[in-house]
C-alpha cells in the first residue's frame, strides 16, 4: 500500500490535478488522457479492484459513478455524453491496482471498446 501510486495522489505525495475531493473520495486527472477530458475517482481507501468490493460495500460503488456524473456535468461533457469504465485485472486493462472510476468525455467513444 505504501507503494500504490493512487494511496500517494490521495496522500499528496505525489502532484496530480485534483479536480474533486470529499471525506471519501478523490477525482483528479489522469496522467495520460485518452480523451479531451479524463479523469479518474479514486475511494481514499485502498481497495485494490473492483471485485474485491463486499457485499456492504455497495456504497463505495455508488459514490464513484455519483462524483463522475457530477464532475461530467461540472466539466460539460454531460450532455454530449461520456464513458464511465472500471478496468479490473490483467485481462480488463487494469494496470494500477487501487480501485478507481475513469471518466472519459469531450469525443465520440466507440462500441465494442476493443
Ligand atoms: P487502469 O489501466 O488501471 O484502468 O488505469 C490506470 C490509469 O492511471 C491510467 O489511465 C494511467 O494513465 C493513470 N495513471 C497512472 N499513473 C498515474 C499517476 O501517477 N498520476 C495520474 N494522475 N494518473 C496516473
Ligand atoms: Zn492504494
């Protein structure tokens, strides 16, 4: 955990773009943006993917897509429409292990996602 990449944005250890913080939660711009405009929202605990989520963890799932609906429509890409993704191990594109919610916006995203 000390090593995890997002564990050290949460903690500001590291510099990133923060675009919302709360009690629970971090969204802040990734580092290598696939779109006009992608963000990722991160839980401030580490929980390392997303189906290690339990049973009365429900919320922690809501709130990343409640921020990413808000920080959609705060950024303006709401309307036009955007992609809310979760990569989760090898096979998903999962490359850093702490859970998080990437927002992707401001271009047309294509089906199947390859
Ligand atoms: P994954 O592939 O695990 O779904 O997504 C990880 C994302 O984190 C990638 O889009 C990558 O560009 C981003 N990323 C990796 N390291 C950093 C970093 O140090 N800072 C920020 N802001 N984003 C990062
Ligand atoms: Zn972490």
């Amino acid at each position: 955990m000390e090593q995890c990449i997002f564990c050290r944005v949460v903690k500001k250890e590291l510099p990133s773009t923060i675009l919302y913080e709360d009690e629970e939660t971090v969204a802040f711009k990734d580092i290598n943006p696939q779109a006009p405009f992608h963000a990722v929202i991160v839980p401030k605990r580490h929980i390392e993917r997303v189906s290690d989520l339990k049973d009365d963890q429900t919320t922690v799932a809501a709130k990343l897509i409640q921020v990413g609906n808000r920080l959609a429509r705060k950024e303006g890409v709401a309307e036009k429409g955007y992609r809310l993704v979760i990569n989760c191990n090898r096979d998903g594109g999962q490359t850093v292990y702490h859970l998080h919610l990437h927002l992707l916006g401001g271009r047309p995203f294509h089906w199947p996602p390859g």
